[in-house]
C-alpha cells in the first residue's frame, strides 16, 4: 500500500470511528441492540485502523539479485527502511536496494526454496 492510501484511509476509518463513538452515546440507552452493533462496528474500525498504522513485513529486492526483509508501515517506509540497513558506504552493486514488496508466506517460502 501507498504511504498516500494509507493515510487516506486511515483518515476516513477515523472519521468513521469517532462518529460511531458519538453516536453509540446517544443511541446505546435507547436501544440494547444497537449497542452490540455499534460496538461491533467499533471494533471493526479500530482493528482496521491499528493495522493501517502497523509496521508490516516487505521483502527486499536487490539490483544483483538476491533478497532480504525488512518492516515499514507503507511501501514508502519499507524501500526507505531497506536502503539504510542494506546499502551503506561502499556498497556493491549487489547489495543496492532495487524494490520492496509485501512478504507473504507463499512469497518467502518460494524464496527460501532458492537455497536448497
């Protein structure tokens, strides 16, 4: 995900949580069941939330080959993350970072099976 879509959405899941939050204060007492409902949705966006702003798995791509890991929030912070811990001074070129990706199991097993 794109630090701009991250952000954005992030804005919006807020937005939605704090007019839930007001709503359930006035809507709770008249009604027992929109409270579970409200609740439940509550709980929804905020999960969502936390996981938007969470630092997640990316899987590094060098220029020469090879990969390595690394954690950022967005796709942004990943490649940037990557570039510090990875590429220093004198760096060849097989260590220079050429992309990120999100890791998935399927995606670092099949590059694990690299070293069998």
């Amino acid at each position: 995900m794109k630090r701009v879509n991250r952000v954005e959405e992030s804005a919006k899941v807020q937005e939605r949580i704090s007019a839930l939050e007001s709503v359930a204060a006035f809507t709770a007492p008249l009604n027992e069941d929109a409270e579970d409902i409200l609740e439940g949705m509550l709980k929804e966006y905020i999960a969502r939330l936390g996981y938007l702003n969470c630092a997640k798995e990316y899987m590094v791509h060098f220029v020469g080959g090879g990969w390595n890991t690394c954690y950022g929030r967005d796709e942004e912070e990943a490649f940037v993350n990557a570039k510090s811990e990875h590429e220093g001074p004198g760096c060849a070129d097989g260590c220079k970072v050429r992309s990120v990706s999100l890791a998935t199991s399927a995606g670092k097993e099949a590059a694990m099976r690299l070293f069998y």
